[in-house]
C-alpha cells in the first residue's frame, strides 16, 4: 500500500513555464510598463556616453632641487621674474604694483595733468649743471654773470610754473573727486616733484601726450 506523499504538489499549483515567458518583451510592450514621465536613459536607449577627458588632471610636479645651490639658483631666478614682472607693471600704471605715493584716482590725475605740458622743471637739472660749470672761478666775469642771470630765470620759472599746476590740480581734484581724504599739500608737492623730473624717467610712464586734454 502506497503513502501518499504530503509534499505531492497539485495541478492547479503548478505554473505553466513556458518558453514565451523567457522571451523580451517588444518595445511596445516595454514602453507601456514604464509608468508615465518615465525618461528612458542613454543606457536604455543604447546610445553609448563618450568618455569626458578629465579636467582635474595634476601638472607635473616640478623635481625639488638635488642641493642647497641649486635651491638658491631656483630661489634667485624666481625672484628676478618677480622684480621684472612688478617693474614692467609699475612703469604701466597697474595698481598692484604701484608704490603707495602712486595708489588711488587722484594721484593719476595729477600724473595726467603734469604729463599733458611741458614744465620748466624738466630743464632745471640741466640748467643747474651748465650754471655750476659757469659760476666757477676759472670762467670770466662776463660767463658767470649770464650763469647767474640764467639760474634765476630757472628758479623763477619753476615756481610760476609749480604755482600753475598747483592751482590745476586744486581745482580739477575738487571737481572730480568732492569727498576724497587726499591732503591738498600732499598732491601738490607730488606733482612738483613729477613736473621736475625728466619725462623718460618718470615713474610710471606717462599715459597722456603733451597738450591732450585733462
């Protein structure tokens, strides 16, 4: 006599498996499992995503020096570039590297209106040397009455003309800048010591060509 076996599954219990469960599913038949707002990805689509070439990529690291004498040389040559990067901005005007004397709006305009006309102080160096050459004693009364006459004319001219550009500058810096804390002494004696010094020599470079507007 035979046990039934407890373990026995039933018909109905039994799921038909059949090779068409297997098979995928057509595109229509996907599209509408997906639920609504559903966005297929590029990997769904089989579009294949190029690889970004990576921007975070290390520049090579510079070798430290094998001695203490080519760390000086390294040392040397950095600030060499330095001091020639801060005096090619400094005779171009640029803010970063201009002295304090030189910083701030009104310092450029009075640069610009000492740069915009020639000045009796460009010629007062040159003056003063031929009337030291003329005033010595070897040289006949005549010479060293005329390098007397010419030093006078000199020193006269550049205080009318420091008198001049003084009153330039007052009047066009309270014009354009109403509140600035600039001491009006201050600009005046920087722009007499601009307007005395040779024109290739000042610093920074002038940005402005005699007789242009201020």
């Amino acid at each position: 006599m035979s046990v039934p076996s407890l373990f026995r599954r039933k018909p109905a219990d039994v799921v038909d498996s059949s090779p068409a469960d297997d098979m995928p599913l057509a595109d229509a038949e996907v599209d509408a499992a997906r639920p609504k707002g559903h966005t297929p990805s590029k990997k769904e689509l089989g579009v294949e995503t190029p690889k970004r070439a990576s921007s975070n990529r290390r520049r090579a690291v510079e070798p430290a020096p094998a001695n203490r004498r080519e760390a000086y040389k390294k040392m040397r040559e950095k600030q060499r570039a330095e001091r020639a990067e801060a005096s090619a901005g400094m005779r171009a005007g640029d803010e970063r590297y201009l002295l304090a004397r030189d910083r701030g709006p009104e310092r450029l305009l009075v640069r610009n209106i000492v740069d915009a006309r020639r000045t009796v102080g460009t010629w007062f160096f040159g003056g003063a040397l031929v009337v030291l050459i003329g005033s010595s004693g070897a040289m006949p009364p005549a010479v060293r009455f005329v390098s007397n006459m010419l030093w006078a004319a000199l020193a006269l001219g550049v205080v009318v003309d420091s008198v001049l550009i003084s009153r330039k500058v007052r009047r066009l810096v309270r014009e354009r800048f109403p509140k600035t804390t600039q001491r009006m002494g201050s600009l005046y004696l920087y722009a007499i010591t601009r307007s005395i010094t040779f024109r290739r020599m000042r610093m920074p470079k002038p940005k402005v060509q005699i007789g242009d507007a201020v």
